[in-house]
C-alpha cells in the first residue's frame, strides 16, 4: 500500500459559490465526530478509531486545535472534514469523505475546495493531507485538480 501526502502552498482563488453549506459542529463535538468517522469511513476501512474509549473520543473531538465541518445539500449531510492545527501553522485535511449515497454524483471536488477555503481561512501556512490506496479510486486526483501537489511518497 502507498501513502501519498500532499500540500498546499498557497491558497487556491476563493470561489464559495457552491450550492453545498458548511456548517461546523461546535455542539456534541464527540457524538458528531465519531458518528461522521464511522459513516463515512466504514468504506474506506477507516479502523484506527473504532476501538476508541468514550473519554478517547471526547479528547480528540473537543481539541482546541481540531474543527469539524459537515457539507449540506438540500438539508441532508453529503459528508464531513476535519482540519487539524499544527504547531508549525500548518492545517492538515485529517480527514474528509462523502456519505456513501452522494459517491459519484460529481460533489467530491467542490467540496474540497470548500474545505480548502476553510483552512486556507483559519491562517495556515500550508495546507496539507494524507491519502492512500485504500481510499477512493479517484481521492487523488480529486486532490491534485484542486491543487494539491505530492510531496512524499510512502510504500
């Protein structure tokens, strides 16, 4: 399996005319995230979570330096991002995805861009994240027509 990390240097022209809402979750931060983690991920076999403790989860979900966001289309949740503060000022894409009924109906790149927009906003130095084999067929190059470009390569 590979792991492909990718960055943004700087920010991609602003263009929030999507007809997908953001709203972020700063209510029951817990319950949303792992609610979100295990919708969106049981696809993806996004695992490393799943045995988490109450208190585990409360911890993450309710970090100063974490922000949930949900994408709404006609009232229904198309799927979620997380950005992730570092030290350095970077934010980290830590996790985004679709719920799986709105995979294919070509949501997946605007979304991106909204959730790019929303790092770029929180000050980031550099906007960066991690993909990997096991994700979408067209996760990367969904993230390198939104101006992502790789960095590293793991095997």
């Amino acid at each position: 399996m590979s792991i492909y990390y990718l960055q943004q240097l700087s920010a991609p022209s602003q263009q929030r005319d999507s007809h997908i809402q953001l709203r972020e979750i700063t209510q029951q931060q817990t319950h949303h995230s792992r609610r979100l983690y295990q919708q969106v991920g049981e696809a993806w076999q996004w695992l490393d979570k799943l045995s988490w403790s109450e208190q585990q989860w409360q911890e993450y979900a309710e970090a100063p330096n974490l922000r949930t966001f949900v994408g709404m289309l006609n009232g229904e949740e198309i799927g979620y991002f997380e950005l992730l503060r570092h030290d350095d000022d970077s934010v980290e894409v830590h996790y985004f995805g679709l719920q799986p009924k709105f995979i294919g109906q070509g949501l997946g790149g605007k979304f991106l861009e909204l959730c790019a927009q929303c790092a770029w906003e929180w000050q980031a130095l550099r906007v960066w994240l991690h993909t990997c084999d096991l994700d979408h067929p067209h996760a990367l190059k969904n993230y390198q027509a939104r101006g992502f470009v790789i960095y590293k390569v793991e095997s």
